[in-house]
C-alpha cells in the first residue's frame, strides 16, 4: 500500500437526531472534518451508575485529517450533552488516494 498521510475516522453518540445533526454540522462550519455522517436510531446497551441501560441513540461518524483531531476533540466535549461521552478516535490504515486528494482539498479550500 503507498504510504499516504492516515485520516482519521472518530465517533460519539448523541441522544437525539437533532443534537447530531448539529453537531455534524458544527464540525463541517468549523472546517474540523471533511464528513460528519449521521446514523441511528441505535439501541445502546452500557452501564450506568452500576447500573445496565438500554438508550435510543444517535452516531456521528467523522471522517478528518489529523491536524483537525484536538480541535474537534474540544469541539465535541464542549457541546456535548453527557457526563461522559463517548469519543472514539482511530487511525485509518489506508486511504483511497482520490479520496485522500478530495480531502485535502477539501479542508484547503473552504470559501465560508
């Protein structure tokens, strides 16, 4: 595989589709990602003060370049409604390189 600079691909749940969708669309104004996919209903089971929980919710999917990882970091956690939420960040092995062009580009050349 060419080695190419790694995207990143991060995650949080949300309790409703409305608090994702504009999360997702902070990070996009925020230039913090070049995707931010919004899935759900899911059915979240966890524990909770000791205790098991099922909870309807909410995924964001984001898709960033390395650079944008701290600054969507704070942006999350600063807006986001848990005590403790979920924020799962991992190192993709390979990017598609038109992909990773589109991306690049993407981030470079934001006109708002």
């Amino acid at each position: 595989m060419p080695a190419a600079t790694a995207m990143l691909i991060a995650t949080t749940t949300l309790p409703t589709r409305r608090e994702a969708d504009a999360l997702a669309a902070t990070a996009i104004a925020q230039n913090l990602a070049v995707c931010a996919q919004v899935e759900g209903p899911l059915q979240s089971h966890y524990v909770w003060e000791g205790r098991p929980t099922v909870s309807e919710e909410w995924r964001v999917t984001y898709k960033l370049l390395p650079e944008t990882a701290g600054p969507l970091s704070a942006c999350v956690h600063a807006a986001h409604p848990y005590t403790a939420p979920q924020w799962l960040v991992v190192k993709v092995e390979h990017t598609g390189e038109k992909y990773l062009s589109w991306a690049r580009q993407a981030r470079s050349s934001v006109n708002f």
